[in-house]
C-alpha cells in the first residue's frame, strides 16, 4: 500500500475544531522527519508513477488554503519536496463556507494554483462547492466532475487527473462516475474501502504535534482505523469522520514523543 500523508491547513491557530491545522514549525519537523528516513516528499502522480515508491511519501493536501503558499510551500522548497493540492475550484479566493462556525480560512485563486503549478505541485480537484458527491444525482455527478477538472486545467495548463472526495465520501455510484470522467485516481480518508486503488486510495492524516513514533507508526494506524471502522463504521462528523476513542486515545500518548 503506497504511503499518503493527508494534511489541510498549514499555520498558527488558537481554535481548531476539527483538528485540520498544523503548525508550520511542527510541518517542518515531520518534513524534516522524512528527509532523514532517506525518503521524499512527492506528489500522487510521481507516486504512482514510480516502479519502486518505496522511497517516497505523497503529501496530499486538501482544500487549497492561501496558507499553503504562505507556510508549507517554502519549507517544501527547503527540502525539493513537491505535493498534491485538492482544489475547490468552484470557491476560488473565496473561503472555507464548509466548516462554519470553524475559523474561516481563505482559499487559494487562479494565481496561486499557477505558482504552485509551476513549483511542482500537482493541482487536482476536491469538487466544486465542497458538496459530498454521494448526494449528487448522476448529471450533477457528472457535472461537477468535469467541470472541476476543467477549471483547474484552464488556470495551469497542466492535466487535473486525480480527486479527494469532499467530506472523504465516496461509494460505488461515485467511484464509476469518477472513472468515466477520466480521472486517473481517487482518494479518500480512512473509510473502509476494500478495494483500496486507483479510485479509493487511503491516506494516513498526520496532525499537529505528531513526533517521530507516531510518523513511524502512521501507515499501522491507518490500517487500524479502516478495520475499526469496517466493524463498527461512523457518521461523518464535521469535516472528518469520528475516530474512534480507544484509538485516539492511544495515539494522543505517541504525540508527546517528539521529534
């Protein structure tokens, strides 16, 4: 199973419901973390391009917060890291309407996407208005897919193959949409998905302070959520779905081991 690291937003906070928020200067630690593994930072495409991806972790990035080219970008540069961005392309350089009453964030426009684009992030989609594409019909499904591909495409110049489904939500239904669309992959969150790739790849979400067993520990834990939750699945709540508490009770101790 290819290692994914899952973040959101990259910056200094005071509320952070939905624990979706990473200091810049614990980034760079779990970036600096993966420098001395011998291993890089890179995007879903060079991922699954790669003969051998043992020696790489895609970083994935969901939601397009300005914050990424101000906080996580130049401390990717440091290390020749690239990553995946997932774009709401229908709410440019507008702001997170999702998560209210959460802290407002700002989303990224057509400027940032082009420098990023050209610092070698990849650009792909997280639909158009953040909606979840479960509860789509067919031609809105349909529409918001192509759409959101062709948006991003028109602002870099580049190819938009790949989606994170809002909300990390998918089913059966979504996932032959997202195939006929063209897209080459899809991820979600920890959901139990068993067939895991191309369209429902999982990816372990590294929050702020985790240290250096619990990088070390990701790819279990993540494994770990999805049985969990293909035994006992929960709603979702807020932004992501519910964790467990014995399981986030464990991982909660990890955290004071730092890097």
């Amino acid at each position: 199973m290819p290692a994914i690291w899952m973040y959101h937003s990259i910056d200094h906070y005071t509320y952070d419901p939905y624990t979706l928020t990473v200091t810049p200067e614990n980034f760079e630690s779990q970036i600096r973390w993966i420098y001395k593994q011998d291993k890089r930072g890179v995007t879903m495409r060079e991922l699954l391009s790669a003969d051998d991806p043992s020696g790489m972790i895609a970083l994935t990035f969901d939601d397009g917060y300005v914050d990424f080219m101000e906080q996580a970008l130049p401390i990717l540069r440091r290390y020749d890291f690239t990553a995946s961005l997932y774009i709401v392309s229908g709410l440019l350089s507008q702001f997170n309407k999702w998560d209210q009453p959460g802290p407002r964030k700002e989303l990224m426009g057509a400027d940032h996407l082009r420098e990023a684009a050209d610092a070698g992030m990849e650009i792909a989609s997280h639909g158009l208005t953040h909606t979840s594409l479960t509860t789509l019909d067919d031609q809105v499904l349909a529409d918001e897919l192509s759409r959101s591909r062709e948006i991003l495409r028109d602002i870099t110049g580049q190819p938009a193959d790949g989606i994170c489904y809002p909300y990390g939500a998918a089913d059966v239904r979504v996932l032959d949409a997202v195939r006929a669309a063209g897209y080459t992959y899809g991820c979600v969150t920890v959901d139990p998905y068993r067939d895991q790739g191309p369209y429902a790849f999982t990816r372990a979400c590294i929050g702020d302070g985790f240290g250096s067993l619990r990088l070390h520990a990701a790819p279990a834990e993540k494994w770990l959520r999805t049985m969990v939750r293909r035994i006992r699945p929960v709603r979702t709540a807020g932004h992501i779905g519910a964790i467990p508490p014995l399981i986030d009770g464990i991982a909660r101790i990890a955290d004071s081991v730092h890097i």
